[in-house]
C-alpha cells in the first residue's frame, strides 16, 4: 500500500496535524483520520503505531473551520540597515537601522477540524486537529456528520466558519 493510497474499506480518510493532548496520541504528529462504515480510526501516519478509535455513537459533534489571530513581529534593524546601505549608502544604512524599531502585525490564519465525542468512562472530550494540507479536511467532516447523523444549521455549513 502506497503513502497516499486509502486503505481498504474506507468511506473517506484524510491527514491532519493533531493539537493540544490526547491520551494516546501524541501532539504535533500527523494521523491519518480514515472513516469506515461503522466507526472512525485514528492512526499514526509515519513514526509510530499510536492510535484511537471511536464509533460513531460516541461521536457528538464535529467542527471544521479557520481561526485568524494577529501576530506581531519585530522589525529587524540589520535587513533594514542592509537596505538602506544599498540604496543611501552610510547615511540610508543608520536611518534603515532606525526605522525598523516598530513592530509589524500579520493576520495568520489556521484551519481546524475538531471531533468532540464522549469516551467510555462517560466523560466529554475532544480531538483537535490542524488541517494542514487543506484538501479534502471540509469533505472528510461533513462526510463524519452524515454517517454521525448529527446535523447543523445549513447556512453555517456552507460557509467557512470562524472560531
């Protein structure tokens, strides 16, 4: 079976970044989240064997959608200085350096699927994943709302939703 293949019998499976903690999965490594017809698997795509498995009885809601943050970055006086050297000479160089005290915002944004889901011991939790490669991540989760029979508000649906 190839890297990017599906494995057999699956409805739909796609790779996601998982944040935050799990009991058995480790943050920060990408899992493949793999869809059957009965239940949804968890596992480890590179590195590992770790791995979960839910059914879709234990699954209570599922969320795919971006977060936006504004991040600051500090201006950096030596590309500034080099610039400014280039074209002023000495005096473009110290004006370069100068000018590059004030901080730049960026707006990043971050695609996210979220399965929360009870586990056996009754207790609500959930899985958070980064969808990193932003390819079938909206497919795969409305896919696992349908074979969860869990329904939202059609307009949310087709829009991308926002944290």
């Amino acid at each position: 079976m190839g890297f990017f293949k599906s494995e057999k019998g699956t409805v739909i499976s796609e790779m996601f970044q998982l944040v935050g903690q799990h009991a058995t999965l480790q943050s920060g490594w990408s899992y493949e989240v793999l869809l059957f017809d009965d239940h949804l698997l968890i596992k480890q795509k590179v590195g590992g064997k770790a791995q979960a498995t839910l059914n879709y009885s234990q699954i209570t809601d599922v969320f795919h959608g971006y977060k936006t943050e504004i991040v600051n970055r500090p201006g950096s006086p030596i590309k500034r200085a080099v610039a400014g050297s280039l074209l002023f000479g000495g005096v473009g160089a110290v004006v370069g350096a100068i000018s590059a005290d004030k901080d730049k915002t960026k707006k990043e944004s971050h695609l996210y699927l979220i399965i929360s889901y009870t586990s056996s011991t009754g207790e609500d939790q959930y899985i958070q994943f980064e969808d990193t490669r932003m390819y079938k991540g909206k497919k795969l989760a409305n896919t696992l709302l349908q074979l969860c029979n869990i329904t939202h508000d059609t307009a949310a649906n087709n829009s991308a939703v926002e944290l």
